[in-house]
C-alpha cells in the first residue's frame, strides 16, 4: 500500500508538471511534428562522416544526471539509446530549467552536432530541446526492470519500452514475415486474402468461436482455418497461391497455443507433398539465413542445425522406434485398442486403428523430435482433406514437420476426389454427432467446387507464430505475439 500511495504521489507530481506547461503556453502535446534526421545506431554507425554534423534526434529519456550548469540525458529511440550533453549555455536559460524539469520516460526532441566525450561516448551535443510528450506514468524501476510477465504481456508498450530484447524479437518477426514473402514471391506465389467471418468454419480439426451477423439475420464462424477457401481459387486456375492471416480456435491457453494466432498456408497445383516437403525446408533455412545470417541455430539451449537435410520417417516407423510397437496392415481395430490397453492410453469408443497410432504417436514420439523431421503417412483416420496413399489407402499422402518437438508445418497432397471427399466429411460428421467439438462439418460449396475438377495440389499450413519462436530462441508463443490473449482482471 505504501508504494503504491508513493507512485500516486509521482504521478500527482508529473500531472501538476503538466499543468504548469500548459498554463505558461508550453503544452506539449499541441507539437503535432518533429523532424528526425537520424537514429542512434545511425550515429554510431556513422560516426566518421556525422562527426561535427547537427542532427535532431528524438525519442523517451530513460537517464538523466543535472550538473548545475551542465547536464546529461540518454534517449531511447527505435534503433537503441544515445546520450546528449546539455548546456544552459548552449540552449538558453530558460530552456535549460525547462529541462531540468523533465521526468524520465518524457519523449524529447534533441537538435545538435554529434561529438565524443571525453570518455569517448558518441553523444548530440544540444542546441535545442523540446518537449514533444509528458509521460505522466512512473517507469519500472531500472534496476529490477519489468519482469512480470503477466504485466508484460497485458501492457506490452511498457515491455518495449524496457525490454531491449523485447523489442528485438518483434523486430525479427517483422523481418521473418517479410522473407518469407519474399521467398514465396520469388516462387511465384500469388497473394491472396479470404474471409474470415464464415458460415462453415473447416480446414483443420478445432472448435470455432460463433459470432451473429445482425443485417443478415445468421450466425457465422470465426476461420479456424485457411484451407477450403485457397483450394477454392486453386479449382479457379489459380495455380500458386498463399496467405498469412489470423484464425481463431475456441481452445486453451499455454505456451503452444493463443485462440488467435497467424497461420501462413498456400496451394501449388501439380505437385505433391514430396513437393511441399521441399519447399518448406528450403524455406526455412532460406528465412534463417536471411533474417539471423546463419542456418544453424540454437534454441533453448540445443543446437538446431538447418542446413543439413532433414530427416523423413513414417509415423508408422516412428512409434516402431519410439515405442517399439509395430501397427501393420493386417491389426484390426480391436487389437489396437488393446494395444491402448496396454500401454494405458486412453481413446474413445469410435476411434479406430488409424486414431490409435495418432495417440501412440503423441505419446512416445512428439517429445524425441528435436531436430528438423518430417513424419509422414498419417493413418486416413486422422486426415479427412488428405489423399489417400494409392500403395496403400489406410494412409495418406500427408506429412508433419516437427522441430524442437513443435508441430511446425502439416502439409497434404490434397484429395480432390469429390466423391471421396464426402465420405470423409461424412466420417466427421459422425465424431461430431459422438460428441467430437473439433470435428469438421460438410462443406457443401467446398465440394461443388470440387465437382469442377481440382488439379493434382499440394498444400501446406505453417504455424508463423511458431517459426518465429523457433527462430527467436523463445520458450512460450506469447512472448511473439504483441497482445496475446489475457484473462480479463475481473474474471
């Protein structure tokens, strides 16, 4: 109670500062514009040809030491802090017990040359100060930092102001993104937006948010995915086509999962998930190098090497290995349910072999898949918009790609068998009629179009968030989205 009654008090004092400019006609928030020249790494990195040059720089006083006559202020911009030596007698008297006023954490405009110090400090040497906002809010204190991370996630703009590296990640994620464009661009990739607000939210096994059109009378869908629309436009003769956008899915929270979060998937017609397969490792080792310039990096303490091939084995061969049991063709339903049994895996009564293996898998597998692998032959089962393997239609043409025991990517050749697709749609809706919320729906329209005839396709879903965290070294997925999703205070 005490401290907080101490950070009233600090705020009441900033507030009162506050009044006193805007009585004496120095309000700073009617400065609606400041020219910026250069940024601190800017300075610094340039430092021989600005040596003597007057620059304007601005940005939030994060230190401040008065010396009588003379005084030192660091700013914090968006490329790193830079120091500024003031004195009265180069910016006025007035000006200089203006300064002298500032609180930390007030965005100022510094105009002056650029020099060293004594120390060898680059530093702006002022001509002229202005205050361009009061920061009436009292900073965390330095030493200690913001370090709550339930603060940090609900008040993100305090963490970046604070937390370097923060702002650091979100930086690189910016760059991530930007190069994966451009991979896709200079693949020839055309890009597109779908909707987002659906009556039929299917693609991928998850229970939607609902939401109610009022002009139109009619409950609609939050997209849970982006699939059936881009093999839409795959049927319309689009024959490359991608897009990065949010969906939503009504589930939990951890340091996997947001109920929002951006999913980046695209559609090559005449290929296959051989195909996709390529291009998502060459993907991500071309993204590795371009944002961080190296393709071997190091997450959570492990060494990730990008750049060598990576391994493909079946689930079928995984759980073999990991669990040492053995699903052949010949198991019935029944014997790997017994299986389950066995080795205490729980299943529901609809689940079949394919349903089996998928739990085998999670349980022994996921956790050994550190390095960069690809799983591959997903039992049917488990694979409704998959096309079936034709050696063998238990399984699917469909792969996985795990790194850091992540799901990273889930890629199929696509079935684009209307008559087949039905009846998987209809295998769904039974789960969903036994009580399975992510089940999916019938498609009416998405299978019309298959009437149409859709080309040999492969496509592929890659979680950006994810390969952002990979690529970040960070441990939860909210610490890459900017507003994760919160509990709200009152709940």
């Amino acid at each position: 109670m005490a401290e907080e009654r101490d950070i009233n008090e600090l705020i009441q004092v900033k507030i009162d500062k506050l009044d006193e400019l805007k009585k004496s006609g120095k309000d700073p928030f009617q400065i609606m514009k400041y020219d910026v020249t250069h940024h601190s790494r800017d300075i610094f990195d340039s430092y021989d040809e600005l040596e003597g040059t007057e620059v304007s720089v601005a940005g939030r006083i994060m230190a401040k030491r008065v010396m009588g006559k003379a005084s030192f202020c660091t700013i914090q911009d968006l490329k790193g802090n830079i120091q500024s030596y003031v004195r009265r007698d180069d910016i006025g008297q007035e000006s200089y017990a203006d300064f002298k006023k500032f609180d930390l954490g007030d965005i100022i405009g510094i105009k002056g040359t650029v020099f060293k110090t004594k120390t060898g400090e680059i530093s702006v040497k002022a001509s002229e100060i202005t205050l361009l906002s009061k920061c009436i809010q009292v900073l965390p204190e330095k030493f200690h930092g913001l370090k709550d991370t339930d603060i940090r996630y609900r008040q993100r703009y305090v963490d970046l102001i604070m937390n370097p590296e923060v702002k650091e990640t979100f930086i690189k994620r910016s760059q991530i993104i930007r190069e994966v464009r451009n991979y896709l661009d200079g693949l020839g990739f055309m890009e597109v937006e779908t909707p987002v607000l659906v009556d039929n939210a299917g693609g991928a096994a998850a229970k939607p948010f609902l939401t109610h059109h009022n002009a139109l009378h009619q409950d609609l869908k939050l997209r849970i995915s982006l699939e059936l629309y881009l093999k839409r436009l795959i049927v319309g003769g689009l024959e490359k086509v991608y897009e990065i956008g949010r969906v939503f899915r009504n589930e939990g929270l951890s340091t996997r999962h947001n109920p929002e979060f951006t999913l980046l998937e695209l559609y090559q017609a005449y290929t296959d998930y051989h195909g996709m397969m390529d291009l998502v490792e060459n993907l991500i080792r071309t993204v590795a190098g371009k944002v961080l310039g190296t393709e071997v990096i190091t997450y959570d303490g492990v060494e990730i090497d990008l750049s060598k091939p990576f391994e493909r084995i079946t689930m079928v061969d995984a759980v073999k290995k990991y669990a040492n049991v053995e699903f052949t063709d010949e198991m019935t339903d029944d014997e790997a349910k017994a299986l389950a049994d066995e080795h205490k895996i729980e299943y529901e009564k609809i689940h079949k072999k394919g349903d089996i293996l998928n739990l085998f898998f999670e349980k022994y597998v996921e956790e050994n898949l550190v390095q960069p692998t690809f799983v591959l032959d997903y039992p049917i089962e488990i694979s409704p918009l998959a096309s079936k393997k034709p050696s063998n239609p238990n399984y699917t043409e469909r792969f996985e790609l795990f790194i850091t025991r992540r799901e990273m990517a889930n890629a199929f050749s696509e079935l684009n068998d209307p008559i087949d697709q039905r009846e998987r749609f209809k295998h769904q809706e039974a789960l969903l009629a036994a009580g399975d919320e992510e089940a999916n729906t019938t498609d009416d329209d998405f299978i019309n179009a298959l009437d149409y005839g859709m080309p040999p396709t492969g496509g592929i879903g890659i979680g950006i968030d994810r390969l952002v965290m990979l690529l970040t070294d960070s441990s939860s997925i909210r610490d890459v989205l900017l507003f994760p999703t919160m509990k709200s205070f009152d709940k």
